[in-house]
C-alpha cells in the first residue's frame, strides 16, 4: 500500500461515521513556521471520497463540491457521511470532515458512473465531445519543482512535496525568479512519486496541485482555497497526470482557479473551478525556493 | 415588488427555518406535460440564498454550491440553514431546500465581500485582473427567444419566461431552425421584463438562464442539473447582463457548462460551473418553438 493510500485511509466505525488522521506525510510546513503545518486540501478531499464511495450505490464521486472551512491539526479526524438522495443515476450525499466538534471541510457529493479507461470509453455509444486539450510541453521539457521548502518538517519528517512530483511549463515558473510571467495561469505534469495508477482520490489531489494561478502575478502569498468543486469526466489511464489551471479574474482579495486535468491517453478525465484568497502581498522569500513553499494551502 | 421579489421571498420562522414557496411564476410547463411543471433552479437558489443572505455576517453570496436532488410541487417549502463558520473574511452556512421531508436543493454558501458597482470598485486597492470578455454581438443583434413553449401552463398562468428577457447570439441558435452549430456554446443577453436592476439574487437566476450548451450539438432534450456551483464576483451595474456559456466534455451521459456573466459596465460579475444530464435523445419536437421549450430545468 502506497504512502497516499495509507495517509488518506478511512475505517467505518458504523452509522456513516468514519475514523481517518490528518496525515503529516500530505502537509506543508509554511514558510515562516508561523502556523501550524497544513494538510494539503487534495488529501483531505480523498479522505473523505473514500467515506462516501464505501457506501455509495454508485462507484465514483461525479461531482464534489467543497468547502474549507479550518485548517486541522495533524492528529485524528473523524468523517460523517449522511445520504440525502439515492437515485439510479445519481446519489447525493453530505460529507464532513470533522476535528473535536469543529467541521474543517463541509463537502456535498454526487455520485453516478462515468466512462472507464480508454477500452471501456469505446463502447460509449452516448452523445460524446471534447474541446480542444491544453497545449503543454513534453513532459521531459517541463521543470521539476523538486522538494520544495515546507517538504520536510522541523522533525525531518517527509511532507506532501516528499510524495507528489510536479513538472511545470518552463513559461509558467518566472515566478520563482522573480519575474512572473504577467498571467495566472499554471501548467505541466502531476504524479505521485510512488508508483501507483491514478484514479478517483488521485484526481482528488490533482485539481489542486499546481502552484496558484496568481503566482503568475506576482502575487506569491499563501493562498487559501475558500471553496472547490471538481467534477470526475472519467476514468484516468495509467501514467501521469496532464493539469492545466487559469484564472479569469481577481479583485477584492478573491480570485478563481479553472483546473482541467487530462490523462496519459489525452482524454479530460477531471475539471475543478476553486475560489481562494489573495495572499496578503508577497512572502519576505528570499529566493525561488521560497517562493515554491508558498505553494497553495486551505485556511 | 417585482414578481421575481414577491417569487423568490423568504419569511424567517425563527433558529435558521424559513418559509417560501416554489413559485409557478418561475416554473416551466414542460412538453408533453407528463411531469410536473419545474420551478427554475435559479429562482430556487435565489429564495434558499435570500434565507441564508437575510442571517449573514457578510453581505455576498461568494460561492454556492448547490446540488439539485430532486423537483418540488409548486407549493410552499422550508429553506433551513445552519451556519458552520462565521469568520471575520467569510461565513459558511449549510442551506437546504425542503419539501415535505426531501430535500429539493442542498447547498453549501460561503459568505464575504466583493467589490461594488464600478465607482466603489476604483477604489479597490487590492489586486486586480481580468481575462477577456466574450465577443457577443450588441444585444439590438440578437434574438429574442420570446414566449417559448412551456411560458404558460394549462390553466393560461404566466410562467418562466414570461418573466425573463433571453437574447440570444444568432450564431448560436441554429438549433432552432433543426440546424445546431456543431458546437456546444451559447451566449446572449438576459434580464428580467420587469425593470429591476440585477444583485445577487439576480445573478443566480442569470448563470443557468441560457438553453443548455448541448442544444449547440442536437440534443435538444431535457437537460438536468445535478450540480450547479457559483461565484458572485462583484455586484452588477444597472442593465442588461452579457451571459456566455461553453462545455468542455460530453459523455457517459454527463456535460459541463461554465458561465460567465459580464455587467453593463463590462465587468465579470458571476461565474458558474455545472454538471448536467444529457437528454436521452431529442425531443420529438416539430418546430423551433418546441425545440425552445426544451430549455433546461431541474430533475
């Protein structure tokens, strides 16, 4: 079992209630260690996929739809899954992931069945197309942002950065030289760093995992995420993971995030739409790998 | 009190229970008749927002995550809402839409500040961007989709679009006429024929206003929501509102829509993303009124 398996593990305990932990091999340690390290939303969101898929009639998340409302401690948490609707096509339930009496992500999650791999994806005789896929570098000619700062805890623990690998398109990291290239926009490549096939959690952790978009801005402040949907589009295949994310606009402090993820075999497999926070003027960083550490965390 | 107001109007009953009704003046006869006349989702999402605006530490529903379970009888409903967080930036609160003991909408609204009409938004002095607008044609070019099938039920009451303005791009209503454009976009203006100047409300009703995207590539069927997921931006300016909407994938019996909603003064106002049902096949329709009739609704 993979360290992102076992990180975001749930147990039934009865009743739709579900131990998990707040994992400190998917948290960033901020910059600054002014705060407690951060759970990488991504991971929290799989923890709690994983709850609702054990007691869906349905097997896969088509539509999550998250908020963030705390940043948890790293220790155990608890998920509460209620079904509001159980359809033939589609299930509908509420999910929270819980710390002590405080919610930390409100989540509301329809399930249904999307296309499977490429093979199975053949045989879909329904209504299909597909717009035009990002145009990204081969992954060989993207950058590897490597174990950015907040990867390893002040006790050498390995954090989330110690586990994903992130390639990004050269046009889209001046950031980490200070020269950002005047567009919130973000791509490249996303996988574990463990070998293991992408799937619905997987996806989870993708919608998220590029850099923020207003890093291209200039704008390299901690950048909560308020609120995520993604919508699972199929199946992925084996290998990694293509992410493309824009923004459309940013004003009083808000900004949104447009995140499509297609895999090995071109298809569209995940699209996400998040609204963050602006950080509050750039981090004192004192160089790229700094910046880096600034990575997106939830508040 | 316009229609829309006196249609989508909520009265506290007291501890977060408020009273409404879903309203035929925002319902829509479907064809054929064999189901139930469906009141808009947006006009549904505007009564549950009214609720969980009127008991809110901020004024602006910033992002709303809505899940449609299930379609209610045009008779009254309770909106519940139950805070989760109120933050000094945003509040969370869970609103649900129920009838009877089902619950018709479940929602999940973040709650903040966005900036103001344009002459309080110079005064922003935070970060701000903005992608390019759409290209619509002015609104004296496009099509008014007037009356369509399903404005007035059996017993001659005025419904939806009896209410609401929808002017559409020409280029994207071929599917009138039997011809769709091969693609699955739409764009166009909208407002109500009551003079009211648009806010929040109105913009919930503005983001799934437009027939749905897929109508661009035939399947003018009945089109569901499942999820529907909005961000209000800023608040609009008095006048009409510029809508654009694309998909990005269809299959398995899924599609996207993203909708931008632009002010008279140019300004991204509101964005959505959602996940609906394809219809199993076109309508047997006979003419362009019938295939305008098929306009999306809530299962």
């Amino acid at each position: 079992m993979t360290n992102f398996d076992e990180a975001t593990a749930v147990r039934h305990r009865g009743d739709g209630h579900y131990e998990a932990a707040a994992d400190p091999r998917f948290a960033i340690v901020l910059p600054g260690g002014t705060v407690p390290p951060a759970v990488n939303g991504g991971a929290l969101l799989a923890t709690l996929l994983r709850a609702v898929i054990h007691s869906s009639p349905h097997p896969h998340p088509v539509a999550t739809s998250a908020h963030f409302l705390r940043v948890p401690q790293l220790a155990p948490v608890e998920v509460q899954v209620t079904w509001l609707k159980r359809g033939k096509t589609a299930a509908t339930a509420r999910a929270s992931l819980v710390q002590g009496d405080e919610i930390v992500v409100d989540a509301t999650v329809t399930t249904g069945t999307v296309p499977g791999r490429a093979d199975e994806d053949a045989a879909d005789r329904t209504l299909t197309w597909t717009g035009p896929p990002p145009s990204c570098p081969a992954i060989g000619d993207c950058v590897d942002l490597g174990n950015w700062r907040g990867t390893f805890g002040a006790d050498g623990a390995a954090g989330y950065a110690a586990h994903v690998e992130v390639l990004l398109d050269p046009a889209t990291t001046g950031w980490r030289r200070g020269e950002p290239s005047g567009l919130p926009e973000m791509q490249g490549y996303f996988r574990l760093r463990e070998d293991r096939d992408p799937d619905a959690y997987l996806l989870a952790l993708a919608v998220d995992s590029l850099p923020p978009t207003v890093f291209g801005l200039g704008a390299t402040g901690w950048a909560p995420t308020v609120e995520l949907t993604w919508h699972m589009r199929a199946v992925p295949e084996p290998g990694p993971l293509q992410v493309a994310a824009r923004c459309r606009h940013v004003s009083g402090g808000w900004f949104d995030e447009e995140t499509e993820v297609w895999d090995s075999a071109g298809r569209l497999v995940a699209q996400s739409r998040q609204l963050a926070r602006v950080g509050r003027g750039p981090l004192r960083t004192t160089g790229a790998q700094q910046a880096a550490g600034a990575v997106r965390e939830r508040s």
